[in-house]
C-alpha cells in the first residue's frame, strides 16, 4: 500500500501543479479546482503514507523528487518549454538522488 499511496501523492501533486499554471493566477474556475483538489489529495495521501511508519525524509525526497522531474517533462512536452544540458543534468541528479534514497531505505 506504500508504493500506491506515494504514487497517487506524486500524480495529484503533479495534476495541481499543472493546473497551477494553467488557473492563470486562480482566475479560471475549473483549473482552480484542480488545484485545490489535487494538492488535497497529494496531501491526504502523503499523511496516510506517514502514518504507516515510513521515514519522512525518504517520503518527501521521493514525493518531491519524482514530482519536479515529472512538472518538467509536462513543461517540455506540452508547454514546450526548453530543457538545456544544465536543466537536464540537474534533472538526472535529481534521479539518481531518488534511486540513492530508496536503496538506502530498504537496506534498512
């Protein structure tokens, strides 16, 4: 049940993250929803998550992590938003920080 509840955190954290943009400044009605729904939701699930003797720094590094990765390919792929080698690397760090992290945990 860990895994699907982080799941479901990472993908509401990301649907209201794209609604953010698309709310324009919560001026538009059906992206404002979104926005309160799915951060709701991420939230919601992320307290079931902790409540289930998990570690707060694996959740939230993973949480985060997986959700700045995703927003930026969303960016890229359908606002068009350019990645540079820069963006890219940091990307891939951000990547490898995940791995770290859950191997790290499970070795626990």
């Amino acid at each position: 049940m860990k895994w699907i509840y982080l799941s479901i955190a990472v993908v509401a954290e990301v649907i209201a993250t794209t609604a953010l943009k698309e709310s324009d400044g919560f001026s538009k009605v059906f992206p404002s929803v979104l926005v309160i729904l799915g951060y709701g939701a991420a939230f919601y699930f992320l307290g079931l998550l902790l409540k289930m003797d998990t570690s707060i720094a694996v959740v939230y590094a993973i949480w985060s992590g997986a959700g700045i990765v995703l927003v930026a390919l969303i960016g890229y792929f359908i606002y068009q938003q350019q990645l540079n080698i820069p963006t890219l690397i940091g990307l891939g760090l951000i990547i490898i920080g995940i791995i770290l992290v859950n191997v790290n945990s499970m070795a626990h």
